[in-house]
C-alpha cells in the first residue's frame, strides 16, 4: 500500500510517501480502507520526536490517528463490524496511523460515520471532537448555566468545544484573532475577545471553566480569570495542581483517549445538526508535507485533512 512514513525524527522533509506493508486485522481489529485521515498538532510534534519518551514508537512509523473510512477486512471475534461499513475512529496513538491507503484498529475504538456527513468532514472529528468532550465533560464536568472560556475557539479543538458547550448550554466566551470573529460567532459564542487587540484577563471575570488549548503563557494567565472551585483544563501542559488548589481551583491535563462510545454521541449530534466540523482545506496524502507545514505554522480555521481516496 502507499503510506507517509517517517524514518527519522525532524522537520516536514522526513515524510515520506512510499510503498509500505499493508496491516492485517489481528484479533479484535478492522482492517479499515482509509478515504481520509485528519490533521493534528500532535501530528508534527511527534514527527519532531518530542513526544518519544512518552508513547512508545519504533521507526519507520505512519503519522495520523483521526481517521473515516470503510471497513475492509474483520479480525476474529469482531461481530459489531462488517465488510462495508463506513466507520470512524481515534485509534490508538502508540501504533501506526491513518497516513495510509490502510489501517489496522482495535474494533473497540471504532464508530459508525455520521450518516450526514462526507468521509472527509468525518475525519475532522475523532481526535478534536474527542478532545473538547472529555475535557469539558469528562473532567471540567460544564454544565448549563456555567460560563465558560475557550482559548483558540476557531481553532480544530477549539471550534468543537464552542459547540459542545453550547449544546450543554454554557455560556460561551472565545478568544479568536479578528478574521475568526464571523466564524466563531456563526459557532455560537456569546462573548468574542480579540486576542491581538486585547488581554482577556482584563475582560473576563470569574468565569466557571477555562478551557487551554493555546499554554504557555496563556495558560499561566487564565488563572486570573477562573473563581474560587473553577476549573482549568489543559490540552497542551500540565500545571500542579498542588499550587492550583492554593488558588482554590482545579487544574487538569488532558490527553485524548479512544471512546466509541463518545465517537457514537458525537455522531448522534452531527447528524442531528448540533455540530458541524468545519474543514479548512483538503490536501491529497501524497503532499502530506504541505499540509503538516500548515498545521505548524498554527491559526488554522477548523480542521485539516488529507484525502486518501
């Protein structure tokens, strides 16, 4: 099969299109034809290595863990799953990904399509609709009549969280640069602060939830803005939570696991026309280096994603 591997760590030159061996269905597994793989951060930074020493990875290695596509073959034991079935997935990160023409993934992590939606605007979802769901729901615990603030709100999390949270019916204040404020407001959001004009921490005033997907200094700042018993969760660093419960809230570090079971709510909103993944460019698998040079340069509206058939 072709697949974009990478043998060695490092910038966007070491993805490689080539030949490589096409995965069997083991025990458990599917064997899914892949028509569309989702671009994450993550990607690149596991491309440069920086997350070698907490996923285990042996070289050559696929990239690539949002993935839609149909199931081709199914391992022994499997009877949730079918030939022809059009599935979605966050597979799990310590094996082989989606940049491929084929993937093996636990049956476990995999959910039917959402039925309303084409296999590219599917692959936008697993990993950043997963994201924003077990962030704000699974540990932040949003609820309805909780305000809310999400940093990067257009971005690929930070645009499904904005949906997530309406629907749950937060109250939802996001940072956006100016271009996004259309965009983020068509999503739902009840406050727009412009990060390039203003500070947030001098417009928001204890709010229930922050929600990080930008750290660093962001992160560090938004303490300011949470009241006493608020919560910060962060997808990009950990902070103590020793020195989070001397200010009298919570701080969380969130990274994403597989959930069929939430892939299948996410799915039940999508095609009930709660949520929509929006898709800001679509690039074929064989420019796999353009597209991780536009996902590193950040400010991406909505989700990239790479067509594969």
């Amino acid at each position: 099969m072709k697949a974009v591997r990478i043998h060695r760590y490092g910038g966007p030159e070491v993805l490689q299109y080539e030949e490589a061996p096409r995965p069997i269905a083991a025990a458990g597994e599917l064997l899914i034809q892949v028509h569309a793989a989702g671009v994450n951060p993550v990607d690149w930074k596991i491309r440069e290595g920086h997350l070698k020493a907490l996923l285990r990875y042996r070289l050559p290695l696929i990239l690539g863990w949002d993935v839609a596509g149909v199931v081709e073959e199914v391992g022994a034991g499997v009877t949730s799953f079918t030939p022809g079935d059009a599935v979605y997935s966050r597979p799990d990160v310590n094996r082989d990904g989606a940049y491929a023409d084929y993937i093996a993934v636990k049956a476990s992590e995999v959910a039917r399509k959402p039925a309303s939606v084409d296999f590219l605007q599917a692959a936008a979802v697993p990993l950043a609709g997963l994201t924003a769901w077990q962030s704000l729901f699974d540990v932040a615990h949003l609820d309805a009549g909780q305000t809310v603030l999400i940093h990067a709100a257009a971005g690929g999390v930070g645009h499904f969280a904005v949906q997530l949270a309406k629907w749950k019916g937060a109250r939802v204040i996001g940072t956006a640069s100016g271009r996004n404020a259309e965009f983020v407001r068509s999503l739902g959001v009840d406050e727009i602060i412009d990060y390039t004009t203003t500070k947030f921490e001098d417009a928001v005033r204890k709010v229930d939830v922050v929600f990080d997907t930008v750290g660093g200094d962001v992160l560090r700042r938004s303490f300011a803005v949470l009241k006493r018993g608020g919560v910060l969760v962060s997808i990009l660093e950990p902070f103590s939570r020793l020195k989070a419960a001397l200010r009298g809230i919570r701080a969380h570090f969130v990274f994403v696991q597989p959930n069929a079971a939430q892939l299948d709510e996410l799915a039940r909103l999508i095609d009930a026309g709660v949520i929509k993944p929006h898709v800001e460019q679509v690039v074929p698998l064989a420019e796999a280096r353009k597209a991780h040079e536009l996902i590193q340069r950040g400010h991406t509206r909505g989700k990239l994603v790479l067509q594969v058939r």
